[in-house]
C-alpha cells in the first residue's frame, strides 16, 4: 500500500456540508517527496472539506515544526509553522489544467487525494531566507564558532587590496558628486 494514500478525502459518501478530518504529517510524510527540503517534521493538518453539489471547498489549516538548515550557520533549528490555506475542487468532464488554488476532477471521481497539496502548503510557509531565530537576550542563536569564521572571512575580504582599474576611474568621479 502507498504510504501517501492515507492522505485522500473520499467525499462521495458525505452529505453536503461541511465536514472535518484531520491528518498528521512525520518525517515518513516529507521522505516520500524525493527533493525535498524538510526531511523531518510533526505537523497536524486540520482540513475542512465543505461539499457542494457543484464543488468541493477545502481548508487546511497547518500547525507544527519542521527541521530546517540554517542559511547563516548551517545547523538545523525548529522553525513553527502556521498557515491557512484554501483549495478549491471542481468537476469538469474535460481534461483541464489545474491552476493554482483550482483543481479540477472527474464528475465520477469519489475522493480527492491531497497529499501533494500539503506538502506544496507546508513548503510555501516557509520563508526564504531561513536562519535561527533570535534567543530571548535578542541575540542570534547560531553556531558561534561559525559566526566567529565568518565574521573572520568578511573582515579579511574587506581588506584585501583590490587593482585599480582605470576604466573605473570616470565612474568614480561621478559618484564622488
């Protein structure tokens, strides 16, 4: 049995209205996506399907942790994740491309698998530049041994003595106004 398969809403069955499941999302969840960036987590996914004879509305709302690396030091920190995330199902005979909060199924389609939807949700909250955050004292918890090296290697790239380049030298002038 595919692991991911734990991850389907199977709506046929239910009345319209809303109804709620919940699903919690490991390590074994973010292994199953090969170039994945988070290779551990606990996330709890709340989802709210809300059932239309026309559509399907569905609402995740994401709590937990994943491991991160950080951008500045290169060691993993806990980042909290938080998001609220919209999705919206319809039926369409036609073969149609799925946009980006639009999915569309067969009209004899009984389930909706959301397993790639949540991963894409819990990837896009996070942010783009990932470093630890700051400790309580406001100061950074990074590697201090890192933070040492590369406060070292920014000083010793600052001076080193760079040639002169004479096709600077009008430029120069101009900036000095």
């Amino acid at each position: 049995m595919n692991y991911l398969s734990q991850y389907t809403l199977p709506f046929s069955g239910l009345s319209e209205g809303k109804h709620q499941f919940d699903f919690t999302v490991d390590d074994r969840f973010f292994a199953e996506f090969e170039t994945s960036e988070v290779k551990k987590g606990e996330l709890r996914i709340a989802v709210e399907l809300e059932k239309r004879s026309t559509h399907l509305s569905l609402t995740f709302i994401i709590n937990g942790f994943v491991e991160l690396v950080c951008d500045r030091c290169l060691e993993n920190f806990c980042y909290h994740v938080e998001s609220n995330r919209k999705l919206l199902v319809k039926f369409s005979e036609k073969q149609i491309e799925d946009e980006a909060e639009l999915i569309y199924l067969h009209p004899t389609a009984f389930q909706v698998e959301i397993a790639q939807y949540i991963y894409e949700f819990v990837i896009l909250s996070l942010p783009i530049r990932r470093i630890h955050p700051d400790g309580k004292d406001g100061k950074t918890l990074c590697d201090p041994v890192m933070i040492k090296k590369l406060e070292e290697l920014r000083h010793h790239s600052n001076t080193l003595d760079e040639p002169d380049d004479p096709r600077w030298n009008e430029l120069k002038k101009i900036i000095g106004n």
